[in-house]
C-alpha cells in the first residue's frame, strides 16, 4: 500500500504537490505502472505516525532510509515524496523524486566521512550506495527537488528532464487516470496493467491467509486509483475502473467473497484483535468497483 517514504532531498521552500507531481511527469519513464504520493511533513504531526510506518513502510525503503543518513538526510528532513514503479525482471523497479530541507555542504561531507564518491549519472553528479547497477543512487536536481532510484532507473529521468529521453507526461493512459484522482488526501495513489495487482499484494492486510492469483483477479481492471486518510483511525478509499460492467460485477462477486474469507480467518487467527475486514465496504456501479476500508490504529500491528 501506502508507502511512507522518508526519502530523499529538498530546500527550504516547499513545492506543493501539484508542482512536485508535475515533476513526476516530466521524470519518471513511459513505462511507470504506479505512482504514489504522500505528504510526509503532514503525516509526522500524527500521534500514531510510528505505527503507520511500521506497518506501511516497504523494505526497499526501510533500506533505503538507513542508507540516506550516511548523506546526512534524516526522516524529519523530507516534506514530500513521489514514489514510481515500472515492471522489471525481478518485480517492479522503485524510484522517485523528494522535497523537503537539506545542505549541499551536509551531503557531500556526510559522503566523504562515508567513503562515497559522488558518480555521474546522466552528467550529474549522484551518490550510489553499492557499486553494482541495482543500489540506490541518489542526486540533487536543485534547490528544491532531489531524485532517487536504481542506476539504471535514475539515468532514464535524468535524461527525461533534460528532453533526451520519453517521460511519463507522454503517456496519455497514465495521465489520464492521474488527473481523475482525488488528491486531497496526505497518501494517496494510482495503478495500471501490472501495478494494480502488485499495489494489492502489498496494500491489503491478511495477505498470509490467501492463495490467489491477484493478477488473474484483477485481469479486467484497467485502472486502480486510492486515498488515505489517516487522522484517529486509517480510512482506505479504493476506486478500481474495469474494461466493462459484466467484469466490475465478477469483481465485485470476488472481492465480496474475499471479505468474507478474510473475515472468519482473522477472527479464527487472532479472537482477541480488532478485524481489519469489519468495516470493510464492497459496492459497484457501472464499471467501476469502489472499496472502503476504515482501520484502527490498533489493527495495523507494529
């Protein structure tokens, strides 16, 4: 699900998140299948925003934090992130673009004492933490914006803001399910093809109880976009827009059936814990199959 990235760079002044989602467009690849945003200067005045990461928190970017403060880059230092997938050969690639606070001067000395010696990428100046093609690389795009991503992910939209490559704003598809989604939210998140499945597989609690082959499921679904908002409880709004109204039907009949299931195998796992599956709301219309989900603080686990 939500990613709660605690990444990269950025300086004083804060782009709001329609400059730094137009950022996006103009740096992540064509082939992005997921995009993700989150407001992390809104989500740390939360009383529960340590659960949150516990639990939301992937463990490429629980890596990729540890690996940011040898560029002396802390937690508290990133205001917004923008997160990106494409498929690749193992799963889907991650990469993104990071505003917030930081110190040239800081990075580069935080480097040094670390035995990092900035590379260039794309003729700019980047910091990889291991010397092979898939570590994490990180680069400053100017004062307020900072990229990260695997080398062969970073020099593609390097090349991309520089006009010598294919950006994401090219593609018509993407940016037409990014503009019909609701951006009011501090997370919020949109899919396509292989990224719907891979955003379930990661988002849904229960994954241990089910054998499902989530692509086959959502095989129909042509779009998937999502929302959170997390104040006293975690309230999850997901839209899923299917190739015509017989296949939101089916959906819907499996996606009922799922919570079902869910339900009587949380109460059988864990009696005594709040059931995530309880609140969880199944409707359709059209071709369109909505889902809401609202979570105590108490189920996320962590």
């Amino acid at each position: 699900m939500i990613v709660l990235l605690l990444a990269v760079l950025a300086a004083p002044a804060r782009l709001p998140a329609e400059d730094i989602v137009a950022e996006a467009l103009r740096s992540f690849p064509p082939e992005t299948v997921r995009l993700e945003y989150s407001n992390s200067a809104k989500l740390r005045q939360l009383p529960n925003y340590e659960r949150l990461r516990q639990r939301y928190l992937a463990p490429q970017i629980r890596n990729l934090e540890k690996s940011l403060t040898q560029l002396s880059i802390q937690e508290a230092d990133v205001d917004e992130v923008v997160l990106g997938w494409k498929s690749g050969s193992s799963g889907l690639d991650l990469y993104g673009l990071a505003t917030g606070r930081f110190s040239l001067k800081a990075i580069s000395d935080g480097a040094a004492g670390k035995g990092l010696a900035p590379v260039q990428i794309a003729g700019l100046n980047a910091y990889c933490f291991e010397p092979d093609a898939a570590a994490t690389c990180v680069a400053v795009l100017g004062d307020s914006l900072g990229a990260f991503g695997s080398r062969s992910s970073l020099g593609p939209m390097l090349q991309a803001r520089a006009g010598s490559a294919a950006s994401l704003g090219s593609n018509s598809r993407f940016k037409t399910v990014l503009d019909e989604a609701s951006k009011e939210s501090p997370i919020w998140g949109v899919a396509v093809g292989p990224g719907v499945s891979d955003w379930f597989k990661g988002s849904m609690p229960g994954q241990e109880n089910l054998e499902l082959d989530w692509s086959q499921a959502f095989a129909n679904v042509e779009a998937l976009s999502y929302n959170v908002d997390a104040a006293d409880k975690v309230r999850l709004d997901i839209r899923l827009d299917c190739t015509t109204q017989a296949a939101a039907a089916g959906l819907r009949q499996v996606l009922d059936g799922l919570k079902s299931f869910q339900k009587l195998a949380w109460e059988n796992q864990h009696p005594n814990q709040p059931n995530p599956f309880q609140t969880l709301e199944v409707d359709s219309s059209g071709q369109r199959v909505n889902l809401k989900l609202t979570t105590a603080y108490a189920t996320l686990g962590g």
